[in-house]
C-alpha cells in the first residue's frame, strides 16, 4: 500500500464518507480508514430518524442521490413530546424519514469509492503521527495487529464519539483540544427494534416520552418504522445519583408501561453511547 496520501480521513460513517467525497471532488487523493469489515459500515445503533430537507440539502452538496425507496423503512410527518399525563403532548410538524443506516451507509460508502477514494477497513487508527508540532498521518493496527504508520498531509477525524485523533494529540498542541472523553461526556443508551402483534396509533411519528423513572433529560422514544415495528430506546448520564443505574432495566421498565412483555418481538436490541459534549 502506499504509505503517503494528501488526506486521511478516519471513520467511514456519514461524517467520514461526506469529507472523503468533498476532499475528493476537490482532487485530493483520499484515504478512508475504518475498523470494521467493509460490509458492516453503515451499522450503527440509531434512532434512524432524519429530517427530509436536512438530509436532501446533504446529498445533494455530495452529488449523491437522495434516500432510495428501498432504504426509507418509513416516512415521518410528526414529532411527538409527551408525558405519562393523559392528554399532556405536543406534536411539532417533523417531515422525514426513518432510514435504513447500514442500507444507506453501504451506498454513501460506494459513492465514495466509485469517486476513487482509496478504503481500507479493519484497520483502527491507534493514534495520529505528529512531527514538528504538525499531524502529519496516523498509526494504525490492521486485522493481524502489525502495526503501520500511514503518513499524509491532511488528516480528519471521523471516528465518531471517541474522536480517536483528536483525542492523541500531545498536550502542548492546542489547549483543550485533546481533552479526554470522560463518562460526562456522553448517555450511554440501550435500542431495540421491536415487533409488534397489534396495532398502534404512531402512524408516521417520532415520540418522545418523558418518564418520572427516567432520568433528566432523557426519556423514551418510539419511533415508528412501518409495518407494526418501533424504533425504541432510552439513555442518560450516568452520574450522581444515576451513576449506577443500569440503562437496559430503565428501558424496559418504561417499555413495560406502553408495549407490556408478550405484545411484541424484539427484532434487534444493542447499548451504544450519545455524545452530549461538545469538542
Ligand atoms: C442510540 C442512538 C440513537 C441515535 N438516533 C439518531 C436519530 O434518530 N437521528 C439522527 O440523525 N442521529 C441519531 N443518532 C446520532 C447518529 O448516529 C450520529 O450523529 C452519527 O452516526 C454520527 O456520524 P459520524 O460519521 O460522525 O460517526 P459514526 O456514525 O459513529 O461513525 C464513526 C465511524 O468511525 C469508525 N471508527 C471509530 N473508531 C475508529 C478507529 N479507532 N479507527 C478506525 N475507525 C474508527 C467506526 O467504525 C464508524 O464507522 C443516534 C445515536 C445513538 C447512539
């Protein structure tokens, strides 16, 4: 492999795949670096839910085509905020989609390559190369943990919330810039896509549910994917009082409320954590 590319960017989700494909339309050679196996990017647990004109105005910027119907598992028109008093909501017009992620990330990442930027996956960034106080590429760990220094002139860190780049950088490069991730820095969260066996009145919405059991500012969601399936989950900061609550007894008690045990199958269910911190 060549060992020097113009751009590194590391993280092939959509904020990874956006900067290779601009990086690329401006004729810079790109190099996408992901840990994990090619077919699985795109996979991430999500809400699935994204605003029409949100998402049109980005795909359009990246010459790609907007959601295929194949990948749109839904369309929203409402978003719902509501507590367990009856008759205690309010609903916000909320035009969007619930979007298949892996589907949808799985094209976006064939965009980018059919553009000619260069993907390598299973290969985890461990940390960037700095010389003379400049990034100047990054030390990865491939599939059979050899060690490779890949250098480049550019490097932009999309590996999401552990923001593995940013996060190595040496004390004195930029005060405050390498500072740690802690636990206060993000809600872990537990999803599950749910079967229902009977009908529902979420029809075209995304609801969030504010629950005295939940801690603030967390709460519930249900998000209606068609077919008598839900998006669900919850998550909260893990701090204070809260800091030894288990997120996945939290959800299913405020699940058990609304889609009590034996009125559905869970089709998927996985933990993942929200970034609630700014850089
Ligand atoms: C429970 C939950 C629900 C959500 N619901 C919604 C929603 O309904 N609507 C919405 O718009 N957003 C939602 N989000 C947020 C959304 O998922 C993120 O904003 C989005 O995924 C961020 O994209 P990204 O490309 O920055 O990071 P990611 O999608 O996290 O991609 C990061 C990529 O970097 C790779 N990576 C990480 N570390 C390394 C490393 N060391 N080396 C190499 N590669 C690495 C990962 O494998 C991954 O492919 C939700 C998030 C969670 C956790």
């Amino acid at each position: 492999m060549k060992d020097s590319y113009e751009v590194i960017v590391v993280g092939a989700g959509p904020a990874g795949v956006a900067a290779a494909l601009i990086c690329r339309k401006r004729g810079y050679n790109v190099l996408l670096l992901d840990k994990k196996k090619r077919e699985k990017i795109g996979d991430k647990v999500c809400g699935e839910a994204i605003s029409k004109k949100t998402v049109l105005k980005a795909m359009e910027k990246l010459s790609i085509a907007p959601p295929l119907e194949e990948e749109i598992k839904a369309k929203i028109e409402d978003l719902v905020l509501r507590t367990a008093l009856p008759k205690n909501h309010i609903t916000f017009p909320a035009i969007g989609y619930m979007i298949d992620r892996h589907m949808f990330g799985q094209r976006l990442l064939q965009e980018a390559i059919k553009s000619g930027v260069i993907l390598k996956d299973q290969y985890r960034v461990k940390k960037p190369i700095v010389i003379d106080n400049k990034v100047s590429g990054v030390l990865i760990k491939d599939s059979e943990h050899n060690s490779i220094e890949i250098l480049s002139k550019m490097v932009i860190d999309c590996s999401g919330t552990m923001a593995v780049v940013r996060t190595g950088l040496p004390q004195e490069y930029e005060p405050n810039l390498n500072k740690k991730v802690t636990k206060a820095d993000f809600a872990p969260c537990y999803r599950e896509i749910i079967q229902l066996n009977h009908d529902h009145d979420l029809e075209g919405k995304i609801v969030l549910q504010y629950e005295i059991d939940i801690p603030e500012p967390g709460y519930i969601w249900f998000f209606d994917e068609g077919e008598k399936r839900l998006n669900c989950g919850t998550g909260f900061i893990k701090q204070g009082k809260h800091a030894t609550k288990s997120v996945k007894s939290v959800y299913f008690n405020a699940l058990e409320k609304y889609f009590p045990k034996g009125t559905y199958k869970t089709i998927d269910g996985r933990g993942d954590v929200v970034p609630i911190r700014a850089p």
